[in-house]
C-alpha cells in the first residue's frame, strides 16, 4: 500500500487529505509542525509527501528543499496565497506540483496518483544504461549526478529528468509540448514556457556558451534536439 506523508498544520485540511487518500486506498501519516514533518520525512519511507507552505517552525520550502538533496519521491506544495505560485515554481526547490486552498479534494487524489505512477515509470526505466557520456557531459543516472568537465554541476529534479531524457534520445526532435509531457505529465498545471526556463538554465550549466550551444539545438518551431 502507497503511503502518503501529510505535513499541514490546519488540523481540519489535514483530516480532510487524509480522508480522502484513505478512501482510495492510500496510507497516510500526519505532521503539524514544519520541523517534526522534515525528520518524519527524511528518516521514514513514503512514496509522496503533501506538503503545506506556511508551517510552525520550519516552512515548507525549506521542507522541501532538504527533502530534494536526498530522496526522488513526488513532492506536492499546497499553498494557501496564488502569490506564492511563482516561488514555489521559480525557486528550484524540486516541488513536482502544487494546489492552492482550497483545493476539490478529489483533484488532489487524482494529483497524487498521476505523480505517483509517472514516479513509478521514472523508476522502473533506470534499468536502463545508467551511465551516459558525451564529450565532457558525464550524468550518472543512477546517483542523479551531473559533471561538467570533471566538474560536479548540481542539478534540480525537473533540469535533470529533461537533461536526461534528451540525451538518452539523441538526435530526436521533441516539441516543447512533448517534453512538457514527458517530464511534468498531462496532470501537471503547469504551462510550456516551463520547458524553456528549463532548457535555458541547463544550457547555462553545461554549455561552454550557452548562447552558441553544442550539446542542444533549438530548432526554431520544431522544438530541442540532443547531439
Ligand atoms: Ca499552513
């Protein structure tokens, strides 16, 4: 059974998450405190965390930023302020999706379990080579570690899920619109400019000059393609 790690310090969303997740067979746990939901998810198993931005003690960015450094699973933010859409997207923390309160509780099941599965795919694709080198790009897929010329280069979840995707397709064509939902998945509410914010700070990370690129083309109105 999936179990699901709820960190929000409203009691009665909290109960309401859980409720919800239970009756679709999921397994939860609660947290109220930003601080005890950081130590329950770093030191437990859980295959996706529901995690609230405005917490006592330790907000949920941070929550989720110390999360990021050493697990993979879905991340969801909810978020009370559309404000804090932009930070939650913009800030690199990792998050995989938000809902902002209030939010229809079976669009928050249907979230979770569309992460979860893609999560799953993810997984059960890095059978495959696990190791890629291309003239001085060196990604371990299975550490999720990227070098630069024998230079580690760090890397958010989104950044690297395209980075490596890309390079496992070379020579391919992908749309912006494909990579979008590749990466993020149908479900995800986010929009394709997303993908170009993307492409742009990886090029910054392994591109010599990023404005000359070698490793991704940008074919004008077909999309990116990996030599
Ligand atoms: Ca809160």
């Amino acid at each position: 059974m999936k179990k699901i790690l709820i960190i929000e310090d409203e009691k009665s969303i909290a109960e309401l998450e859980r409720d919800y997740l239970e009756i679709n067979g999921f397994q939860t746990d609660i947290e109220l405190t930003g601080d005890a939901g950081l130590r329950k998810a770093l030191n437990e198993d859980f295959d996706l965390i529901l995690l609230d931005v405005m917490l006592p003690h330790m907000d949920g960015f941070e929550i989720c930023k110390r999360v990021r450094s050493s697990k993979e699973i879905p991340i969801i933010m909810v978020t009370a302020k559309k404000e804090e859409i932009d930070k939650i997207r913009g800030l690199g923390l990792g998050a995989d999706d938000y809902l902002v309160k209030p939010f229809s509780p079976n669009e928050m099941v249907a979230r979770v379990k569309a992460h979860l599965s893609r999560y799953e795919r993810l997984s059960s694709k890095q059978h495959e080579s696990q190791e890629l080198y291309i003239r001085g790009l060196f990604i371990d897929r299975t550490s999720r570690r990227v070098f630069v010329n024998n230079q580690e280069v760090t890397f958010t979840t989104k950044e690297f899920d395209v980075l490596t995707f890309l390079a496992m397709n070379p020579n391919q064509v992908f749309s912006k619109e494909q990579l979008f939902e590749r990466i993020w998945g149908l479900n995800s509410t986010g929009d394709i400019s997303t993908v170009t914010v993307h492409i742009r700070k990886i090029r910054e990370k392994i591109e010599h000059d990023p404005s000359n690129p070698e490793y991704i083309d940008t074919l004008w109105g077909a999309g990116y393609r990996f030599r």
